[in-house]
C-alpha cells in the first residue's frame, strides 16, 4: 500500500533522513521506533509533504512526493501529529464534524463510533476543545483523522504524556482501526504498546532504518534493543 524507497530529508543544512526504505501493507500496523532524534517524526512528516521529500513515495502505486498536503490527504492518507491539533474554539462534535471529507458518503466510520470507544468524547461532545485535557484532546485528534475515511493513517506519538489508562484506551483503538481494514504506520516511544499491537516494527537509527522483524524477533534480539532503543 504505502512504499518508500531512498528517502532523504532536510532541515536547513542538516540531512536528517539519509536514505529511508520501509513499507506498509493493506491492514497493517507497522511501527517506526528509535531514539528522540533519529528522524521517525520526519519520516511522516515527509511523506505528509510537511517536509520536502526527496526520493521515492508511492501510495497505491502512485507517486505522491511532491504533492501537496491536502492532495496526499485525499488520496487516503491520515496523519495524526504529536501537538494533539485540535480546533481549540470549536466543541468536540464540530472538530469531529471538520474531519469529514464527503458529507454525502458514509465512510467506515461514524461519530457514534467515536463515542462509543471513548465515553469521554461523548460526555463532553459539545465543549469546546480548547478545554479538553491532554488525553482527551488526543482520542480527538485520533477520532477526527478517522471520520475523514483514510485507508492509511500514520499517528505519530500517540500515547506520550497520556495516563495508562488512557495508553490502553488508544492502543484498543489502533488494534480496532486496523480490524476495519486501515493501516497504520505508528510513531511510538513506549515498546510496549508497539510489540503488543505492531505485525511488523523497524527500528531507525542516525536517519535510516537498521533493523525490520516481527514483535517476536524484537524480543529476542538483544543486542538491537541494546544498540538502538535502550537508553
């Protein structure tokens, strides 16, 4: 579904991702992991055309670097960023509203669906977002990337700061997104949650990818958790 190939990124003079390949497959969880640093937010962030990309990324067949971000967005691309973006003067209900891309379609999901795995979202529907707490501002984000119908959606840093409650609430969602057929290429510190839900993880390091396996293989391999994730 999603392939790239030589992947280079920039910041000023700074060459951040130095030739990234990885791929994602229809229903898949696939989780970026690695070190602060090491380029997995820049990784999204370029295939979202946040940041030029220089190489190869191709959605469905399709070529999408170089489009721009609304183009990459309505071919089925999701992205869920790390600030929680919400719509700070608008309620719950409205943000969930703005997610939506054709009003004339029903997608694979519906705002009931969004209340119905996160109660809170229900409670508060028609607050205004701006007044939500951390974790109640991400299952909103989450949610709103959802009602626009995406086939793919990347999330990046979906659990960081949030309650463990909560980190249980959004890894049932990502498992949940993936049973309706979606994919999902995940940015996340915690290994927990990422050998819990992932099919299949890569493990970045100074701006490409140094190891790709299963959750299984992670665990057995001491010595890349050692060299590239352990602090």
């Amino acid at each position: 579904m999603l392939e790239v190939t030589d992947l280079h990124a920039f910041y000023g003079k700074s060459h951040i991702l130095q030739g990234v390949n990885f791929h994602v497959g229809e229903g898949e969880i696939v989780s970026l992991l690695g070190r602060n640093g090491v380029g997995r937010s820049t990784t999204i962030k370029s295939i979202m055309g946040e940041v030029p990309p220089h190489g190869s990324i191709k959605f469905r067949g399709e070529e999408i670097a170089g489009l721009k971000e609304h183009e990459i967005a309505h071919r089925g691309l999701g992205y869920v960023p790390e600030n929680r973006d919400v719509f700070p003067g608008m309620t719950v209900r409205q943000n969930l509203i703005m997610g939506i891309k054709n009003m004339k379609k029903q997608g694979r999901w519906a705002m009931e669906d969004m209340f119905e795995m996160f109660p809170n979202l229900r409670e508060r529907a028609d607050v205004d977002a701006g007044v939500l707490s951390g974790g109640e501002q991400q299952m909103l984000t989450m949610c709103r990337t959802l009602m626009g119908d995406p086939d793919l959606v990347m999330i990046d840093e979906p659990t960081e700061g949030l309650a463990p409650k909560i980190v249980t609430q959004v890894g049932d969602l990502l498992a949940e997104i993936a049973r309706r057929g979606v994919s999902i290429l995940l940015v996340e510190q915690k290994l927990a949650i990422a050998l819990r839900i992932s099919h299949r993880l890569y493990v970045m390091g100074h701006g490409h990818m140094v190891y790709e396996g299963t959750p299984d293989e992670l665990k057995a391999n001491d010595q890349v958790r050692k060299e590239w994730l352990e602090v």
